[in-house]
C-alpha cells in the first residue's frame, strides 16, 4: 500500500506525463487508448486520496 505522499507524487508524475503525452507530436504521441488508461490510473488514484482523508477525524471528503 502506497503512503498519502507516494500517492501524490505518482499522481503529480501521471498527470505530467499526461500532459506532456496530449503535447507530443502524433508521430511520437502514445495511442489514445493507452493515455486513456493513464487517466483512469489517476482517477482510481484520487479516489484512494479522497477516501483516505475522509476517514481522518475531523476532515471532511471535501
């Protein structure tokens, strides 16, 4: 299991990489398909992230 702050900077790594992939030329870019899967990494990511802090006394999901 990853730590809050693994978990933040593997999501802070993806979303460079992502944006650097959605930059890139569309003869270097990586496939749609495969960034698609990079996305649905970070969102299952953001829900560990969302879920651990909701169950710290006083803090809310928001």
């Amino acid at each position: 299991m990853m730590s809050a702050r693994e978990l933040r900077e593997t999501l802070e790594d993806l979303w460079d990489w992502v944006h650097e992939a959605e930059m890139a030329h569309e003869d270097i870019a990586p496939s749609d398909n495969l960034i698609q899967e990079i996305r649905q990494q970070m969102g299952k990511i953001i829900e560990e992230r969302v879920e651990r802090h909701s169950e710290e006394i006083g803090r809310s999901a928001e």
